[in-house]
C-alpha cells in the first residue's frame, strides 16, 4: 500500500512516469526487506532494453514522421474524399476511412489524431459540419492508429507479455475492420436521424484519376508491412524498416522532404523512442520486484476468487483499463499492468494474443476519454471547442467502439482466426 501511495501521489504531483515507476519500486523494495535487489536495478534496466524486437519501435516512428512531413497523408485524404466525398456526410466517411488507411502506417493515436485534426476540421466545418462533430470523427476514427497493424501498443505489449509481434499485428485486423464498420454506421444514423449531414460534391472523373493514381503508392506502405509478414518473407522489424525506407524515397520523389530535415526527423524519432524503452526499462524493474515477493500469484488467486470466467476476467479488465487509461497514457498503462495479469491470463486459459487485442482497443480509448484525455485535447485546439460539448458529441462514437471491444471479448476468433491461418500456412 505505501508503494502504491507513493506512486499514485508522485504521478498526480505532476512527476515524469518513469521516475514515478521507479521511485515506487524502490519504497516497494524498501519496505518488504527487498534491499538486497538496489544493487542489480541497473542490471535489470539494461536487461530490458537488450530485446530485438524493441527496434521495430524506432522504425515505425520514422514512418510516422516522414508521413507526417513527406505529404503522404495529404494523399491519402485526397484519394478518400475522391471515393466517398460524393456521399451525403461524404467528408466524414473520408476522415474515416484516411484515418484507417493512415492506421497501419502511423500506428499511433496520438499522431494521428494530430495530423487529422489540423486538416479535416477545418474542412469538414468550412462545409458545413458542426465543430463538435467534426471533433468527434476525426478523434474516435484516430482510435485506429495502435489497432490496425503495425501498432506501437502491440510491439509493447509483445515486448512486456513476451509475445511474438507478428501474430499481434495480424490479430488487429478484423477488430479494427469491425470498428471502421461501426464508426460509419454512426455517421450513417446520425445522417438519417440527426439533424442532417451536409451532402459532397464530386469532382471531374480525370481529376478524380491523377488524384487516386497519385494516393495509390503511399497507400502500397501498409500492404507491403502486412503482406511482408503475413507471407512470413519479413519480420515486423524488418518490415518497419522497408516501410521507412519506401517512406523516404516518396517524400523525396514528392519533394515534401529535404535533406535538411532529415535531422529533425531523426531528432524526433530518437527522442519518442528515448520515452518509450525508458518507461519499458522503468517497469521492468517494478514487475521484476513484483515477481520476487510473489505477488503475481496473490493477483491469480485474488481475480479466481472473483472468478473463474474467461469472459467476465476480461470485462474486468476492460474496466480496469478504462479507468487506469483516464489517467495515464496508453503504453504506460501497458506497461505496468500487463505483467501482473498475464499468470492469470494463462491460468484461465486465455489466448495472449487475444488479451493483447482486448488489452490494447481498452487502453486507447483512455485517449479520448475526460479528465485526461490527450486526444481531445488535440482536438479542442484544432477545432476551438470545449471539452464539455467535444465528448458529448464522441458519445456515440465511443459507445460502438465499446460494443465491437465487448463483441471481441466474447468471440476470441475474432482476433486469433487470421494469426492461427498465418501459423497454419
């Protein structure tokens, strides 16, 4: 409990969480008479970070940002307005479906939500839309990012449950499938029930060709990384690292990049990645601590006490990580809970793979949720609006992205149909 304290206290003090995890790890082996381990935290730290799989991290960064920078996902936009931006609401269906295109190549919800919301509300308000409701797409489609493969959360959830990432990554498709159907049926109701969706207009059929020819190539970046590993010809690794370079050569080829910023870029990469292995290495040490005074079996017998139900375990957990994700980011989240479940996870009979998709869509959406919320805080800024009226319009939104998590729970073929295909071939 004193560790907890101090945790909880030093996190909402404002203190950076890596210190935060650290400095409860200490009171926590201070005060069960574990001093004897100070002396190998920092063996354990370096241990941590000694993990192959960790420099898909920094590759799918660098993806991210040369997206960012190169205008790749300007293209993307593009082509999605030219496909349904004909449609009555046809601009909101195009954020949605740019977010789950630029998905599985950002893998970040944060990014994403970043980089949609300085283009698509703007837009979507200059035709009409209100700003709440551009907000609320553009936040709950941004979701995607650590669903739809690759995912950061997924290669920190393989790197902290000591899962193979390729499974992961595959495992998030259908899910994220499911949530893009949902999404656009509640635009689909909001149009035919609500106050009324501004209607697009579409563009000359040879524009129309140029725009989609010239979306085509950036939109080959995420079917070369699924392909690549679902053919087994490339690890996530080594996919993240053709991604960065076919990535490169775009933005180059589009003149959107210069050697000049390449410094920045890599700058930018190195220091999100500095962050990320910094609170993996932090909680290594916590779980580590954790596990020699025991207390992953006091969590297994505590929760089978509760109860013995794969399926009610993972509502409890979805509950538990919705809470936790109000108040702290997506991967710490991870990071610090995960270790502690998976003997239960095992012991339930539970596929990892499964628990990692359930595990992930719970956590992000932490991102869009009050008082916390970095998503829509994002959001606020871009499109000028309070919190208050932001969430209240992403209700709906959120509440199909609860029903499709509760739908995975439920049916676990959901996400291990395709890994167990990918096993099998």
């Amino acid at each position: 409990m004193t560790a907890l304290i101090i945790f909880f206290g030093l996190l909402f003090a404002g203190l950076p969480i890596v210190a935060t995890i650290l400095a409860g790890a200490v009171v926590f082996m201070a005060t069960n008479d574990l001093s004897v381990l100070f002396d190998s935290i920092p063996i354990q730290l370096y241990g941590a970070l000694e993990i192959n799989s960790l420099l898909a991290i920094p590759l799918f960064l660098l993806v991210g940002e040369i997206m960012n920078k190169g205008g790749l996902t300007q293209r993307l936009i593009a082509v999605t307005e030219v496909l349904v931006g004909g449609l009555r609401g046809g601009l909101a269906y195009a954020n949605l479906f740019t977010n789950a295109m630029a998905a599985s190549i950002l893998g970040s919800a944060v990014a994403q939500i970043g980089v949609m919301s300085k283009v698509m509300i703007p837009a979507m308000e200059k035709a009409g839309y209100t700003r709440a409701f551009s907000g609320a797409v553009t936040v709950s489609s941004g979701l995607l990012g650590p669903i739809i493969p690759p995912s950061m959360l997924m290669i920190i959830y393989g790197v902290v449950a000591v899962q193979p990432i390729a499974p992961l990554f595959i495992a998030g498709i259908v899910p994220g499938i499911l949530i893009v159907v949902a999404l656009a049926l509640v635009i689909f109701l909001y149009g035919v029930f609500g106050p009324g969706l501004p209607k697009g207009e579409r563009g000359h059929r040879s524009e129309a060709f140029k725009i989609v020819l010239a979306g085509l190539v950036p939109g080959l970046i995420p079917v070369v990384v699924i392909a690549g590993i679902m053919l087994g010809i490339m690890t996530p690794t080594e996919s993240g690292a053709v991604a960065s370079i076919i990535a490169l050569v775009l933005g180059f080829a589009y003149r959107e990049i210069k050697v000049r910023d390449l410094g920045k870029i890599f700058l930018d990469v190195a220091t999100n990645t500095a962050t990320i292995t910094g609170l993996i290495a932090a909680a290594s040490v916590m779980s580590w601590a954790l596990a020699f005074q025991g207390v992953p079996d006091l969590v297994v017998e505590w929760m089978k006490n509760l109860t013995d139900s794969p399926f009610v375990f993972l509502l409890l957990v979805i509950v538990m990580m919705l809470i936790l994700g109000m108040f702290l980011e997506s991967i710490s989240v991870l990071i610090v809970v995960v270790p502690l479940l998976m003997p239960v996870v095992t012991s339930l009979g539970i596929d990892p793979i499964h628990f990692g998709v359930i595990c992930t869509v719970a956590t992000v959406i932490g991102l869009v949720t009050p008082p916390v919320g970095p998503g829509l805080y994002i959001a606020m800024v871009q499109a000028d609006i309070r919190m208050g009226a932001l969430f209240k319009a992403t209700i709906p939104f959120l509440i199909a992205v609860m029903a499709v998590l509760i739908l995975i729970a439920a049916v676990p073929q959901l996400s291990t149909w395709l890994p167990a295909l990918m096993t099998a071939n």
